[in-house]
C-alpha cells in the first residue's frame, strides 16, 4: 500500500522534509458546519451518527470538501469505549455526555473488562474502512481514543465535571481501584487503537484532555504511565508504512519532556505554551502539533492570519516536524469563513518560510 496523494501529514510527523506545513484542526467535522447540523438531524442524535459507519462517513469528509486540509480524522467519540464496557453511553440534549452506569463501586470496577474491538466496536471499525475506501488515498485518515485518565473521568464522575470529586476522591482513597480501571482501560484503548490500525487508520491520535487537571505525580503515575503503556503496546507498520502516534495532554506544557520521551512521534500542544519554546525543550525527539487558540477564530480573518503566522514563525524555519493545529477542539460558533482564512495562512505562510 503506498502512502496518500497528499502525505504531508504523515511527512511532518515522521520529521521528513515537507514544502509546506500541513494543518487538520481539532473536531474538524462538528456544529460549527451546517452541513454537519444537517446531518446529525437526520441522524436523530449524535450518538446515532456515530454509531452509522455511512453517515459518519459522510461528515468525516465533509470539511475536507470546503477546506484544503491535510488529513481526515474518523468521525466518532472517545466515550464509545466505556460505553462498549457496559456503563451506558447517553448525550441529553445540550448537556454533554452522561453514563447511566457510573462506575464506583468496588465489585463492579472488579468485573471491568476490555471489550473486543471488532465484536463490540465493529461499527467503528466499518466507519474506518469506509472512510479509507472514500478518500481514496487523497489524505491520510487519523484513528483516535482517550487516554485512560481521561476515559476514566466520564466512567467514575458519570459525566462532565468541574471538580473531579469523585475520581480524585478515588485516586486518593482507594488508589488500587483506580489503578484497576486505569490499566483495563489502557489495555482496552490499544486493542481499539490498533484494530483502528488494522481497519486503516495512517495515524493514532490520544486524546488526554482531562490530565492537565492532576498533580505533577499523580500525572505521572495516573495518566502518562498508561498513555506510555498503550504507545509501546502499538503496531509501529502496516503495509509497510509507519503509523505515527500523536500523545495530547491539555495542559501539559509542565511535562512536556516527559511525554516526548513515552515512545509517542509526536505531542499535541494546548495554547497556554509557546511552540517555539516547546521546540528547544524537546529538540529532534518528536513532531509537534498544535497550537493556536481556537477563539483566535472569532477574529476578523486578517487577525486569524496574523496570529497563525505567529504560530508558524514561533516555530521558526526547518522545514519539517510541525503539524499546524487548535490548541484544543474548534468551537461549535466558529464562522466557518474563518477557517478558510486559516488553511490559507497556514499553507501560505508556511511556503514563504521555506523559500
Ligand atoms: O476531531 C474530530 O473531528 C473527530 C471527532 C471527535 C469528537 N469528539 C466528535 C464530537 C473527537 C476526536 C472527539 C473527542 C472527544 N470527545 C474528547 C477529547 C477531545 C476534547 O474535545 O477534549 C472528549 C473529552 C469527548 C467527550 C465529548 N463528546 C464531550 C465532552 C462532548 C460534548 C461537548 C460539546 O461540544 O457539546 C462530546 C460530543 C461531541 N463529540 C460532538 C462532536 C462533534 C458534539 C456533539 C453534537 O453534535 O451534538
């Protein structure tokens, strides 16, 4: 299998020489796109779509046929995992997600098990192929999980949280029973992620949005070791071609050594830190990803440029190891004439850069 038309992407990634930065943005494909809304309504609710491998399919592609994007990433959730578990997996309208089965109590994080990617997750699993088999080999298609910290957030709080009373109350408490969840989960993600590999994922993704919120040590011992134990426990190649890993910590800039040295290809950068220094600090190790605030957006588009070319001339010249992201997921009332303002940017400025 020979690599997509358009691998700067995978390019970047690898740290091999690109003529230009490539760019993807977080939840490319969501509300801020009419064309999703329509979608989702005929689906009936989100989950639904989800869970529709042909209508996923459908608004996976949908921004890369406004946009000149660099990559697809699979329409899906993170929260398709525990739901696969058994907890329940619901979204009430205008809330966010909610389990119907939070997870507490003892004996029921002692009957936790991985489930079977193939047997319960299949529908992610067709969605994969028939993405793959959509682009036909235009871009390459990005597969994605939580990290286990963060899958344990939603499992233990039983929804979104502003405190994490529950599972901090946890890790605290009875650390043994978060430790329980945390490694079937881990095992649970890279049986996902790489039956997501064998369906035709070019590139993994790790969502830790939730990490940021711990602890220096109980970062390091709750969300980074499992991250660590699911990149070692990934297949490297398929077809011959390397599928690189990107680890993405919210808030991570204080640990960002140490996710660079977990094994990963790249690291996904929030705002809060300056590319150019996330560069020095980690050097040739990884790829970086990231890293302009997605509220950047509600600007006028000669200000969405400005502040994009900050980001690129941040990162500086080298022509490679750079690929140009939202620091977190675009907002739901993004005008979506600001992302055309963006890609040329980011295309645009980043050619200059190398000439
Ligand atoms: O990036 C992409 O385009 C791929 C699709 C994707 C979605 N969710 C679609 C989605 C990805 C990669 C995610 C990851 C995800 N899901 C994360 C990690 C990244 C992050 O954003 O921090 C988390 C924490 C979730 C859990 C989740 N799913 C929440 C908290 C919500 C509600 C938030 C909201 O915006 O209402 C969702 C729903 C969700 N996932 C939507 C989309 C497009 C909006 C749902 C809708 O159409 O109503």
């Amino acid at each position: 299998m020979s690599r997509p038309k358009n691998d700067t992407f995978l390019r970047a990634l690898l740290k091999e020489p690109t003529d230009y930065t490539p760019l993807w943005l977080m939840r490319q494909a969501g509300r801020y796109l009419p064309e999703y809304c329509e979608t989702r309504k005929r689906a009936g609710n989100f989950l639904n779509l989800c869970k529709s491998p042909t209508m996923a399919c459908e608004v996976t592609l949908q921004p890369l046929a406004r946009y000149d994007l660099d990559a697809a990433i699979l329409f899906s959730d993170i929260l398709t995992v525990p739901d696969a578990m058994g907890l329940g997996l619901y979204f009430a309208e205008g809330e966010g997600p909610r389990f119907e089965r939070p997870l507490r109590e003892e004996w029921a994080i002692n009957n936790l098990t991985a489930p079977d990617p193939h047997e319960h997750l299949g529908y992610v699993m067709d969605a994969v192929s028939e993405i793959r088999r959509a682009l036909d080999n235009s871009v390459p298609l990005i597969g994605f999980s939580g990290s286990p910290y963060t899958l344990a957030c939603y499992m233990v709080e039983g929804q979104g949280s502003s405190d994490f009373r529950h599972i901090k109350g946890m890790m605290y408490g009875r650390p043994d029973l978060l430790h329980k969840i945390l490694s079937v989960t881990a095992d649970a993600v890279t049986a996902y992620l790489n039956a997501q590999i064998d369906s035709g994922a070019q590139a993994v993704m790790i969502f830790d949005t939730w990490g940021g919120s711990l602890s220096n040590a109980a970062y390091q011992e709750f969300s980074l070791a499992y991250m660590q134990r699911i990149v070692a426990g990934l297949k490297r190649e398929k077809d011959g071609q390397r599928i690189p890993s990107i680890v993405f910590t919210k808030n991570g800039g204080l640990w960002l050594e140490k996710i660079a040295a977990i094994g990963c290809d790249a690291v996904g950068l929030d705002w809060t830190i300056d590319i150019g220094e996330a560069r020095r600090r980690v050097g040739d190790k990884v790829a970086l990803q990231g890293n302009l605030d997605p509220n950047v957006l509600f600007a006028p588009p000669e200000v969405v440029a400005a502040e994009a070319k900050k980001v690129l001339d941040s990162f500086g010249r080298g022509n490679t190891g750079h690929v140009f992201n939202l620091g977190h997921g675009i907002s739901q009332f993004t005008p979506p004439d600001s992302v055309t303002a963006l890609v040329e940017a980011v295309h645009g400025h980043s050619r200059m850069l190398r000439t």
